[in-house]
C-alpha cells in the first residue's frame, strides 16, 4: 500500500469481475478516500451493481485485490472479512424494509442480530437514527404507512445502525420526486458532514451526483472497463473522453 494508505477507505488494483464464462468489468484500478462521497456512474448494463456487491463483500473478483481499510478483503480469513463488513452498511434502491415490521423494529433488527444491547438501549438507538433522518416519532409506523421518500430515509437510517464506517446506497433517488431526491442528498452531505462517514453512491440522476459527488468512476459497457475517474463536475467540463462527455452533458440543448 502506498504511504497515503491511510486516507484510503477503498482501493481496487487491477479487478476483473464477472458471473460464469461472462466478464463484466475488467482492470479497474481505483481508490475512495475516507470522508468522501464517491459516485460510480455509466449506463445501463455496464456493471455498477456488480462493483457494489463485490465492494461490499457479496462477490468475489476474478482477479484483483479489493483493499478495505487497509485489507485485501478477498484474501483475509472469513472471519476477519466478515468482522471488516461489520463496518459497512447498505441502503438498497428500494428500502428494503420488512412490511410486517415497524420502522423501529426495522431497524432495530441489525442491533439485535450483530451486538449484545438490552431491549431498552436497541429502541434508544433506533429512536436516535429515525431522528437524524427527520423521522423523530415515526418508530410506531409501518413501511405502508408512509411516503416513498420516507421509506427511503428509513433504509438510510437502518443502513446506520451499526455505525458503519462506510455507506454504500444503490440509486438512493430512484422512484422519488425532484423535491423528495434533493432532500435525500441534502441529508446525505449532512450526515457525511457531520460523522465523517465515506459514503459510496450508484447513480444515473445527474442532479444528484452534480450536488453531492467528491470524486467517481465511470464505467463503460461496451469496453467493459473504467474509462475515467475525477470530480464528476470537472469531468463534464473538461474529459476528453466522448462517452464521459455525452453522459454527463445528456439534456443539455
């Protein structure tokens, strides 16, 4: 690891990754830096999803090393990567929440299967997470109770229970109105602002990855491999590269 190791959250060298005789991506070689938000972005088919899952710990690559803090993750001991998994939360596209539970119970789940906290101390904590997402008072609703956007929120709050270290959300403005996804990422430069969280973000909605992105990959279906990584406002403007340009500058007249 190089001597800036220890500002890097996440680091990928030379990753190929793919499913049976299929090969999705191959040669990416890039590092998150703690503290940032980063956004992995492309079009449709061309494997942001499958760099999600590899990133947190649900499919292993091809070839490559993927460091998480400081680890190869793929090369420790079971144990030792689940314990470094035990520092990554989730929000899924949809939410994710059990519909028979209650937003408490939700999210009091992750509590009550990874750490020894009473009853008592697992409501406090959920209380406090539903709080830092708007949702102070709402523990005793269930997920059909309550807007998409608020669902959304609840996902966040659930994929904090554990305090990870880093967060990673899949297309967290997928489904929602323009005001509903500007508040999302509102919240989500606040609470990385606030608990120096890295925050690892799957997104197509230009808005959303112009507001909130430090840093972010592009990758390309058709070569199947990165094309570039940078600030996504900087590579709008100045990429020499067609596809990045035309990806980002989509809509424009």
């Amino acid at each position: 690891m190089s001597a800036q190791s220890h500002a890097i959250a996440i680091r990928l060298e030379d990753v190929t990754l793919g499913y049976g005789t299929t090969i999705v991506q191959q040669g990416l070689g890039f590092a998150i830096r703690r503290g940032d938000i980063f956004i992995i972005m492309g079009g449709s088919g061309c494997g942001k999803s499958t760099v999600m899952r590899t990133l947190t710990g649900l499919l292993a690559p091809r070839q490559g090393r993927v460091w998480l803090q400081e680890q190869s993750l793929w090369e420790v001991s079971e144990q030792t990567r689940t314990q470094l998994l035990r520092g990554v939360g989730v929000m899924y596209q949809s939410g994710a929440l059990w519909s028979a539970m209650t937003l408490e119970e939700n999210i009091a789940l992750p509590l009550e299967q990874y750490t020894r906290l009473g009853p008592r101390q697992i409501q406090e904590v959920a209380e406090y997470k539903l709080a830092l997402v708007g949702l102070s008072g709402f523990g005793g609703y269930y997920p059909s109770q309550i807007s998409g956007g608020m669902r959304k929120r609840v996902g966040f709050a659930r994929a904090m229970a554990l305090d990870p270290d880093i967060l990673f959300f899949d297309e967290p403005s997928a489904g929602l109105d323009p005001l509903s996804a500007r508040r999302l990422d509102d919240l989500i430069l606040e609470l990385r602002d606030s608990l120096g969280t890295t925050m690892v973000v799957i997104t197509h909605d230009l808005d959303s990855l112009f507001l909130i992105g430090d840093d972010a990959v592009f990758l390309d279906a058709e070569t199947r491999t990165m094309l570039t990584t940078g600030n996504p406002k900087q590579l709008r403007d100045h990429s020499e590269i067609d596809e990045v340009r035309a990806f980002l500058r989509r809509g424009e007249a």
